[in-house]
C-alpha cells in the first residue's frame, strides 16, 4: 500500500529499536485485539506498518483511507501511546500501539473508528466523510448502528485496555519465568547433587569402570535421556572391542554400539558431537531408532580416556520435538571432565604405585644378593607377618605396613661386612656386634623416604626382646612397637627353620620347645600363641612358591601379580 518510513528505520537501524511500552511487556496481539472489541463493541482492525496491509478486520468495519495518517501513526508507534488520529465529529479514529513480544520497537496498531455524538440523520456528514475518504451514504448507514463513545472516554479507555491487558500478559510471563527459574533451579541442584556424589566417590574407589558404571546411573536419573552410554577407551594399540555400560533402553542392539559410534565421526574420538534431527533425518542416516545424540569424551589431559553418550531426548508433555542443546551438554561436558580428572589422577597414582612396588622390590632382591644363603628370607618373612597379623586382628593399613616392614625388615644387612655376613661359621663377638648394627644402618637408609615412614619402627626394633635384652635399644614389653613384635617372631621362626651353610633348619619339635619357652622373654606370648594356632598356614606359605604378591594386602584375593606390575 505505501513505503514506510517505518520500516526502513527498523530495516536500516537494528540498534535504534527500544522497548515501547514502559510499564509491562507487551501484551499478545488476539488478547488486546479481544479486549477492546468486547469493551467498545466497535469493528477493529489492525494494520501492520511495515507491508501496510490490514490484518483481522472484524465484521462491520468502516473502510477508511489510511495514507493520509501514515506519518501520524508511524509517530503513534514511536511514542507507544494511545492516540485519537481523527476527530471531525460526530466521528474520531483511535490507534493503539501493539508492543511486539520481544520488546521491541512496535509496528502494528488497531484501528477503530468511533462516533462521539448522537446520530442525528439531519446532521451534515460531508465534512467527516472527506476526512476519513469514505463515501457519504455508506458512512451515513454506518453511523446508523454504531454505539456512542464520547472522545475522551474512548481515550481513556483505550488506554485503561491496554494496561489492563498488559498487566495480565505481565503476571502471565512472570509466573512463566517462575516456573522455568524453579525448574531450572531444581535441574541445578540434580546437578550439583549429582557432580557431589560423583566427586565423594573419587576418594572411595581407584577402579575407573565401577565409577563410570555409578556416573551412568546417576546421569540417567538427571538427563532427560532414553539411554546413557559410557566405555572406558581401549588402552590397546587395537581401537575395537570397547566395553559399553548404559543406562535406560538401549535403541540399538548392543553388538552395534562400536559401529555406530565409529558412524558418529572422526571427531567423535577426540570432541563433543551433537547429532540433531535435522542429521538422522538424513536418507544415508544408518539408525531409524536414534532421533539425536551427544557424545563427549572424557579426558585425562590431553589422553580421551572414554566417552559419555546421551541418545534420545525424552519429551516433555506438549513439546514431543525437544532435543539436546546447551543444559544437556554443558552437564555431560562437567561430569566428563570430573571423570577425566579422576581417571587421570588414578593412571599417574598407579604408575607412582608401580614404581613404588618396584623399589621396594628392588631393595629386597638387594638384600638376597648381598646375602645368598638367605634367599626369600624376606618376603617368607612378610608373609608370615601377614598372617600372624590377620589372626591378631590388624586393620587393612596394618596389614600393609607389616608385609612391607617384612620385606625391608634387613635392608640394613646391605652395609654388613659381605665376610661377616656370609660367615659359614659361628661369628665372634665383634662379629655379631658387627651384624646387630643392621636395624640402625636399615633405619637410616630409609628415615628419608617418606613413603616408607611407616616401615622403621619395625626395621629399627624387630631385633627388641620382650624382656628387654634385644638390641639395639633394649626396649622391653609394651615399649617394643606392636608390629615389630609381630615381625620378630616370624623373621625368628624363618631364621630358625630354614638351612644354612654352616647349619641344617631346625627340626619342627625344637623349635616349638623352643617358642614355648622364650614366650615372654624373647616374644610377646600373645603374638607366639598365634604362632601356634595358625602353625598349619605358616608351614604353607614356607613351602609355597615365590610368586610375587600385591604391596597391597587386600588384593591378595587375586594372589598373584606379574614381577614388575
């Protein structure tokens, strides 16, 4: 119908748009349209200034020539106030300005045309009818049937519509944003929830795939997903045969899941992907049961250690079209990282622990290398220790102390006199002299280790007797520490029992006779009445093979573990 100059204000400068109804957001366009047809009961009609065209025009409507109040309504608009346009009695034209939904600058009005007075068919029209450029007769007719609104009544109305309505749109938005900030509130707190239950468990379990298995579960309770996936990433140098945990209804057969998530992307591997419908609604798209999916790997630094996979976005009532989008992968992007950083602090904690296993062990076989005749004597030694302890009741952190105490119990021998040492006859005086200096040599070797703190009481006082004749601090009773006690009447028995170059091992009868009789004096007797209650489990382990054992006791449900593991 005509060029807006409008519309080119809005085309040409975005930034210029504002917001043109102070006191509320806009009200909907049929809401207000309804309200100021029910309360005047006059045709209305609303016209859109950028194409200029009128739109939902009721019934009855009077048509008038708008290009002459072109640039008075597009001054209407700009101000976002209610304004009679025409008033050439006994008729007046009302524009109300129709704020968009987003706040921005508005450009549509309803229109209404009034009459102010009585109809009187005696009264000249002519003047009115070349106002608004309608016929005479046809606006005579129509003036026949149209109510009567004073001028500054249908102001004031008007204008009372538009707050009214507003308002409501206000309360109606508000209570919206109520309810998406208490939604979205509660999802925070499922998440923060979740982030919290996943990180107490850090310090609860070194085992990567138990913790994913628990982040799969607890993820399916928060995401709005059909099925969670997550696979540890194959440590191989094949990139096959992964090992998938999920949650929920998988929608494909679980021997398809490698393929279809190599089907993902190169980028798969190593980035966040988000499959959306517009890419499984593809032809060439292989999986007609997958709508959408999220895929985030999980690094230990710059290793992907796994993957996390959400597959389906579960619909909310009245909104079957949702997808994925910002909250879905910001919360597998957190807890892919919190699992990253575990899995990554797990890696480097084993590999310490590893080369722990490996020093330690290193010392022991040093200790056997120095003294031949003795081969095994250590770890005999610990093991015995083990079970004596188990029997007395340590706790797990004992029991690991102990084996280890055992395995280093002598590390002092390696300053000993190799002559002295490897002696085929009975020693001297200076010479056992000599050999008792091996607890306080042992002691200073390892005092700097901070790892091995634990172990030097039992290295520095295995040698203590109970009455106190031990050396080398002649600690007697209750001083003597509790594990070294324990450690002195296994590292006793394995000195007694085992075959030496200048001797053969002790008969079992003697050396009972011989347990029997120092208990108390030598020996603590409650640790020799253990002795002697699981004699059967240590006579085992003498005769068992030297396989090498975990440094931590509870793994021994495994047994064994490979030499340099």
């Amino acid at each position: 119908m005509f060029n807006s100059a409008l519309a080119n204000e809005i085309q040409h400068h975005p930034h210029r748009v504002r917001s043109l109804y102070n006191c509320a957001p806009p009200p909907e366009l049929p809401e207000l349209l309804e309200q100021l047809k029910t309360a005047f009961d006059v045709p209305i009609a609303e016209l859109d200034l950028i194409s200029g065209e009128l739109n939902r025009v009721a019934a009855g409507w009077l048509s008038i020539d708008l290009d002459r109040w072109i640039p008075v309504l597009e001054e209407v608009a700009r101000r976002g106030r209610v304004e009679i346009v025409e008033d050439c009695a006994p008729l007046a034209v009302l524009a109300v300005p129709i704020p968009t939904s987003n706040g921005n600058w508005c450009t549509r009005l309803a229109l209404a045309v009034f009459v102010t007075e009585p109809y009187d068919p005696a009264i000249d029209l002519s003047a009115a009818a070349h106002a608004l450029g309608v016929d005479l007769q046809a606006l005579q007719r129509w003036c026949r049937v149209q109510p009567q609104w004073p001028t500054r009544a249908v102001q004031q109305m008007g204008c009372l519509l538009v707050e009214h309505t507003a308002a409501a749109s206000q309360a109606a938005k508000l209570k919206y944003q109520l309810t998406n900030v208490s939604q979205h509130l509660l999802q925070t707190f499922d998440e923060l929830n979740l982030l919290h239950r996943i990180n107490e468990r850090l310090s609860l379990t070194n085992d990567e795939s138990q913790l994913l298995d628990l982040a799969v579960e607890w993820l399916s309770d928060v995401l709005p997903t059909e099925c969670l996936l997550a696979c540890i990433a194959p440590t191989g140098e094949d990139d096959t045969g992964r090992s998938w945990i999920y949650a929920g209804e998988c929608p494909i057969p679980e021997t398809e899941l490698d393929q279809f998530f190599d089907r993902l992307g190169p980028e798969v591997h190593d980035s966040t992907v988000l499959i959306d419908r517009e890419a499984t609604s593809s032809p060439t798209w292989y999986y007609p049961t997958i709508r959408e999916a999220i895929s985030v790997p999980i690094r230990a630094g710059s290793v992907v250690t796994g993957w996390l996979l959400a597959v389906n976005h579960t619909p909310d009532v009245g909104r079957p079209d949702q997808e994925f989008g910002n909250l879905e992968t910001s919360l597998l992007t957190s807890v892919a990282s919190t699992l990253g950083m575990h899995a990554g602090n797990v890696r480097l904690y084993n590999d310490q622990s590893h080369f722990f296993d490996s020093v330690v062990r290193a010392l022991s076989s040093a200790i056997d290398a120095k003294d031949p005749y003795t081969r095994g004597h250590s770890e005999r030694v610990a093991r015995i220790s083990v079970l004596l302890a188990r029997h007395l009741g340590c706790n797990a952190t004992q029991l690991n102390t102990i084996y280890l105490s055992g395995l280093l119990h002598d590390i002092g021998k390696i300053g000993i006199d190799d002559q002295v040492l490897r002696k085929p006859g009975e020693l001297t005086i200076e010479e056992f002299e000599h050999i008792k200096l091996h607890p306080e040599l042992g002691y200073r070797i390892l005092k700097d280790v901070k790892q091995l703190n634990r172990v030097l009481p039992v290295v520095l006082h295995h040698h203590e007797a109970w009455d106190g004749s031990g050396y080398p601090h002649g600690l007697a009773g209750e001083e003597i520490p509790w594990l070294a006690r324990i450690v002195a009447v296994a590292d006793s028995f394995d000195a007694m029992s085992s075959d030496r170059p200048y001797r053969t091992g002790m008969l079992p009868g003697k050396l009972n006779d011989i347990f029997l009789r120092e208990a108390g004096q030598q020996w603590d007797p409650r640790v020799v009445e253990a002795f002697f209650a699981i004699r059967g489990e240590i006579d085992e382990v003498v005769e068992e093979d030297r396989e090498l054992l975990s440094l931590d006791v509870e793994k021994w449900g495994d047994h064994r573990v490979a030499e340099g593991e």
